[in-house]
C-alpha cells in the first residue's frame, strides 16, 4: 500500500463545478503539500498545510491530522485548472508523493 | 530571484552514454533535493543535500547515479552508462529548512530519454 494515497485518478468536469480531490497518508508527517503540474512538467506549489484550512482564490485547501487526510477544493473550475494535482507529505526531510489526480476541466 | 532553474530541460543520449543535469536552486536557501518522476506516477525522492553535505540517498540511485553539491550552491546530477529504464523526468527542488517548515519550490525539470 501507498503511503500516500489519492482519488479519484481521474477527474472531468464542465467549466464552473467544484472539484475536490482527496488525499490519504498513512505515516507521521510535519507539513502536507498540494502541488499542480502542467503538461511541461514544471511543479508549482499550491499549498503548504499542517492543520486547518486555507483559501487562496479559488482554490480551498484542508486537512484533518487525526485522520490522516486533506482535501483540495477548486470553486467555478475553468479548464486552465486543468492539471495534474499531487499531494505530498513530509516531515524534516523529503516528500512523499501521490501518484496524482488528472484534471480536466472542458468548456 | 528567479527560481529553481534545471539545465537542460530536454535531453535525448543513446544507451551506455553518461548524461550531467544541472540545478540551481533559490540563492538563500539551504535544501536542495533530487526527484525522478515517471510516466503516470508521482515523483520519487532519490537524494537531498543540506548545504554542500549529502545526507540521504534513496535505493533507486544505484551505484551510477551521483550527485554533488559542491559549495552548497548548485548542483549536478549524474547517471553513468545510461539504461533505458533511466528515462523519466528529473526534478529538483530547494527549500530553507530553519524554525519551521517551508515550502519546497520546484524547477521546470529535466526530461531525459534513453533510447
């Protein structure tokens, strides 16, 4: 088993619905990170969380520490959301990351 | 400060060549990792640097893999007699691990192609 697990895979959506994508880990971590990738490849990050919620424009993200799991929110997607979005978890030192959820967000 | 930056972004070498990437990482900070990301997957930890020491290596960088951090600065990447499981995306990363935790902040990567 993954120590760092997502669903759903795969995700379509119509331009203006909200997305969640879930994220479930299973060791000790400090931080959790929501990161998005475009097609070229390069990774931006979206989120660094370690309890709690944040918002930034439409993007929501939170996590529940006792059970082990965070949520990413999109609110009115927009197909330039399409993407992959990775969850990563850490503590001192590197990140583990899920394998991704692709995003496609169609007009 | 313009970033992570990885050099080059794309490279194509036949079996048995050695291959250099480069990185350098946000001036201030101390951390700078290595990732390789396969089709489909998520990236993998091979190996992070703090400062010019290298302090953890993961199993997947076997003996012809090596990496150097050699004033705490940028660093290079180097895979000896390429196989063609090799090809994958290399990423780097940099963060300042001080007090607390901070963000990682990711380069374009480099795509590498072993044919």
């Amino acid at each position: 088993k993954n120590e760092v697990e997502q669903s759903p895979q795969n995700l379509t959506a119509q331009e203006g619905e909200f997305i969640t994508i879930n994220c479930s880990y299973s060791v000790g971590i400090s931080a959790l990170h929501w990161l998005q990738q475009h097609p070229g490849g390069g990774i931006v990050s979206l989120f660094m969380l370690s309890s709690g919620k944040k918002k930034h424009g439409r993007l929501i993200a939170t996590i529940n520490i006792q059970e082990k799991h965070s949520s990413l929110h999109i609110t009115a997607s927009h197909p330039r959301d399409s993407a992959v979005y990775i969850c990563a978890v850490g503590n001192t030192d590197k990140l583990i990351f899920g394998t991704g959820t692709r995003l496609q967000v169609f007009p | 400060d313009t970033g992570v930056s990885q050099d080059p972004r794309h490279k194509i070498t036949k079996r048995g060549q050695n291959v250099t990437f480069r990185c350098d990482p946000i001036s201030e900070h101390n951390r700078l990792y290595w990732y390789r990301q396969t089709l489909g997957q998520g990236p993998e930890f091979l190996t992070y640097f703090q400062n010019e020491a290298q302090l953890e290596k993961s199993r997947l960088l076997s003996d012809r893999f090596s990496a150097e951090r050699p004033k705490g600065s940028f660093s290079t990447l180097e895979i000896q007699r390429t196989e063609q499981g090799d090809s994958a995306m290399y990423l780097c990363a940099s963060s300042f691990i001080g007090a607390g935790n901070t963000e990682a902040f990711f380069g374009q990567g480099t795509r590498l192609t072993v044919v």
